[in-house]
C-alpha cells in the first residue's frame, strides 16, 4: 500500500512545504537548475531590453518576479510538476504584441491584458470542470494548426523577424548551440548512443546546457562574444521595474486589448493543458517503479495555481505567457532520478523543490553569474525558440491521420504565425470545418484523479 503524499502546511485545495523542512536539498538538481534556469529564464532579458524600454538592471529584476512566482508552483501551491513558460506559446505572444504595438507602455499593458484574460480563463475553467471538455471539444486538426503556428512563429522570430539582432550578430555560436541540442535532444542515432553510452546519456540529460556551454566556449574565439564580467552583488530594482511595467504605475488595458487578446489565451489553455496531460502521464509511468511515495494529480488545483500565478504576474511583471504548468524536459530528468528510489530521492517534491533551488532567487543577485550570461542571452533564446520550434513541428505533425488534415494543419499554422491571432484562429476553425470536418477524439485524454 503506498504512503501519503510528502507532508505539508494545507491551505485550501493547496499544500504549501518549506524548504529544507518538508523538502530535502540535492545538489545534484540545484546545480543543474541554477545553469539551466539561468540559460532559459534570463532569456527573455535581450527581448525586454530591445523592445520593452527596460534596461540590463530592470530586466534581471522582472525575470526575478517571473522566476520566484514559477518556484511558487512546487513550493507554495504544491505542484507535483517542473513548472515553466508555455513555451510554445511565446513565439506567437511576440509576433502579436510586438506587432500590433509600437511603444513600450502599450506593450506592457498588452501583455497585462493577455495573462490576465489566461488568469481568468484557467480559474473559471478548473473550478467548473469545463476544461478536459473545452480540450476534448477541439477538433485534433486545429489543436494540431495551432501547435504548427507556434512552431512556424518560433523559427519565424529567429531566421527572419530578429535575426539582425541575434542570429546575423552571434551566427557561429547560435548555429553550434542549436546543433548539439538538437542533436542530443532529438536525434535518432544519438539515442542509439546514449542506449549504448553512458556519457551519451548523461550529457542528454543537461538539457540545453551543453549546446550553451559549447557557444559560451567557442563565442570568444571566433569573436562573436565578449566578456565584461563583474564582481559584486546586483540588488535587482524591482522599484524601477515597478514603474515602468505595473498597470498601477502605467495604467491598466484597454477594453480592446482584452477583447483582443482572448484567442491568444485560448490558443494558449490548448498548449497549457497539453502539457498537464503529458505531465500526469509521466507522474504515472514514474509510479509503477515508486510504490512508496503517493503523488496527488489534482487538475483543479493546477488550474487555481496557475491562474493565481498568471494575475499576480499581470500585476506585477506582466510578461505572458512565463507561468505555465510544466517545463517537460525538466519534469522528465527529475522523474529519472526519483524512479531509482528513496535512497536517489525521497520525494518528488523534494527533488523539484531543489531544482528551483528552494524558491530562493540567489541566481538573479550575483552579479559575476549575470554579467558572464548578459553576452549568451540572444544564445539562450534563439536557442529556446528552435528547439520549441522543433518539438512543436514534429508533435503537430503527428496528429493528423489523413493528408486533407495535413495540409489543413500547415494552413492553420501558416495563418496563425503571419496574421493577428482572432483571424488565424477564425480561418483555423473555418478551415477544420471545410476541409476536413469537426474531427475531435473524445478519447485524446487519459483519465484523471
């Protein structure tokens, strides 16, 4: 008979655990967290210093907010996943706000309205029940269109709209980091070694790691990279960051700019609940070999937490879409070690707790670590943007069953990377039913506690 879950302080539908009392420390999983999250979450600051009016100092800041309400998930809320962005998700968020927008404070407040409508959306969806419905309603042609948007939009944002920025300024360090992740991450071949190869296997499981450490290498030889490191410590000014991004200090949305940003959050709750899908079904196959740890799989309190998250981000630091409910890679790489055992891990919790380093943000105040990553940051999210782009090409692809629904799906994608979201959207849901007709499968989603 399995024991209950890891103990907690209960709070409503949520459990929230302290660090180092509820939940052990492993090195292992706060050193691989500290550079991965380091890569992935500080990504986001060349894109708020380029087009959102904020500067080196202010951006660490609001990547700060961003990655604390993300540690929250695990710590406070009692999340059994590895939370993250809505990844595949940014690429579109970027082409609307970007595109439909041209000074800062109206970018601001849009991103404002978009994770405010999501915060909404995932509160009202998960306390009556309708979202395993909503997803279940879609037809797969669209949910696939829609992921192939994301995926056309990801590798749109790196080759065309910002490669003058990014890929043209750091093109040999940008293609090798892209090189070895996809390698590693994806590759055929590559997974017949690292069946036959530990080290193969090892180096897979850093993630994007060893693509940015081989570009931080090679970056300074071909002169593509400088480093100014600092020594000190950076007291990110949250204050000024305040005042330059909260809708108190600037002013909240338009009514148009909901209105406007609604499909975009649908499109969004898509891709979100996805991944709580996949999540729960690594939880599961994780317990077949973890008979002594219970791992309560609650949809409804991932729909509060990540709802709660999203309109305290609004508030604060808008940037959408950051609070997601899963970050896959790392969900699967925790899930490894824990499968060995209580003596690799004694709790799940304890082994997602680490990798976000107890919910303490020392990262984002040492500023030696921040000025040695400020040169590999278009790295970092060029790098983001690939792989996101890659995985949701492939998973898109996998969906249709018939080739009228393939090519459907490179229409529904097309129209939802090139146009405003409400028009890509409407074409999407046109199309399905033109061309193929409303294909849903109301058996996509396993069963859940």
């Amino acid at each position: 008979m399995s024991k209950p879950e890891l103990p907690g302080w209960r709070w409503g539908p949520f459990t929230f655990r302290l660090p180092f009392y509820h939940t052990k420390l492993y090195w292992q999983e706060a050193f691989q967290g500290l550079f991965v999250a380091a890569a992935t979450g500080l990504a986001l600051v060349p894109l708020m210093m380029e087009f959102f009016g904020l500067n080196f100092a202010e951006a660490i800041a609001v990547s700060m907010i961003h990655s604390t309400l993300i540690a929250s998930a695990v710590i406070v809320f009692g999340e059994p996943y590895a939370p993250g962005w809505v990844t595949p998700a940014l690429p579109l968020v970027l082409a609307y706000v970007l595109g439909g927008y041209d000074e800062p404070v109206l970018r601001w407040q849009a991103m404002t309205a978009l994770s405010l409508n999501f915060a909404v959306l995932l509160i009202v969806l998960g306390i009556s029940g309708l979202g395993r419905k909503f997803v279940i309603w879609l037809p797969d042609t669209l949910k696939a269109g829609i992921i192939l948007g994301a995926a056309i939009a990801a590798l749109k944002r790196v080759f065309i709209d910002d490669a003058d920025r990014f890929l043209l300024q750091q093109p040999i360090a940008i293609t090798l980091a892209c090189t070895v992740c996809l390698i590693f991450a994806f590759s055929l071949p590559m997974q017949k070694l690292k069946e036959k190869y530990k080290l193969f296997a090892k180096i897979g499981a850093l993630g994007l790691l060893p693509g940015f450490i081989i570009a931080a290498v090679v970056g300074p030889l071909v002169g593509e990279v400088t480093y100014d490191i600092q020594w000190g410590i950076l007291i990110p000014p949250v204050g000024d960051a305040w005042q330059q991004i909260s809708p108190f200090a600037i002013g909240w949305p338009s009514v148009e700019m909901f209105l406007q940003g609604i499909p975009l959050a649908i499109i969004t709750y898509v891709i979100l609940f996805g991944d709580m899908v996949t999540g729960n079904e690594v939880i599961r196959e994780g317990l077949t070999k973890r008979n002594d740890e219970h791992i309560d799989i609650n949809p409804t309190r991932t729909h509060l937490s990540a709802g709660i998250r999203n309109a305290l981000m609004a508030v604060s630091a808008p940037f959408f879409p950051t609070q997601g409910a899963m970050w896959t890679g790392v969900q699967v790489i925790i899930l490894q070690r824990w499968k060995q055992g209580a003596q690799a891990m004694n709790s799940l919790h304890s082994g997602l707790a680490s990798y976000y380093m107890m919910g303490i943000p020392l990262l984002f105040f040492l500023l030696p670590l921040l000025t040695g990553l400020q040169p590999l940051l278009g790295v970092a999210l060029s790098l983001t943007l690939v792989l996101t782009g890659f995985a949701c090409a492939y998973v898109a692809m996998s969906i249709p069953t018939n080739n009228t629904s393939r090519g459907t799906v490179v229409l529904i994608g097309a129209a939802l990377a090139f146009f405003a979201p409400w028009i890509g959207l409407t074409f999407g849901v046109i199309a399905t039913i033109v061309l193929v007709g409303w294909d849903r499968n109301p058996a996509a989603i396993p069963d859940e506690e």
